[in-house]
C-alpha cells in the first residue's frame, strides 16, 4: 500500500485526502444510524 502525502502543496494529495475524509465521514455516518436502528428494534 502507498503511503499518502499528506503535502496540501499537490492538488492531487489534497484531493485525494478530501475523498477519503468524504468516505470516512458517510462511512461513520452509516455505522451510526444502523447503530440507531438496533437501539430501536
């Protein structure tokens, strides 16, 4: 596995961190409401 720079200075790193924070972000968001949906039931 390549290990990301985490330079701001290259576009592409930048873009590629925002991704991977989107990913991460929906990611939690999903475990949480599933999360929900068991507290519930």
């Amino acid at each position: 596995m390549k290990r990301l720079v985490r330079s701001p200075r290259t576009p592409e790193g930048g873009q590629a961190l925002k991704k991977i924070g989107k990913d991460y972000q929906s990611e939690r968001q999903n475990l949480f409401e599933d999360r929900a949906k068991l507290n519930q039931a």
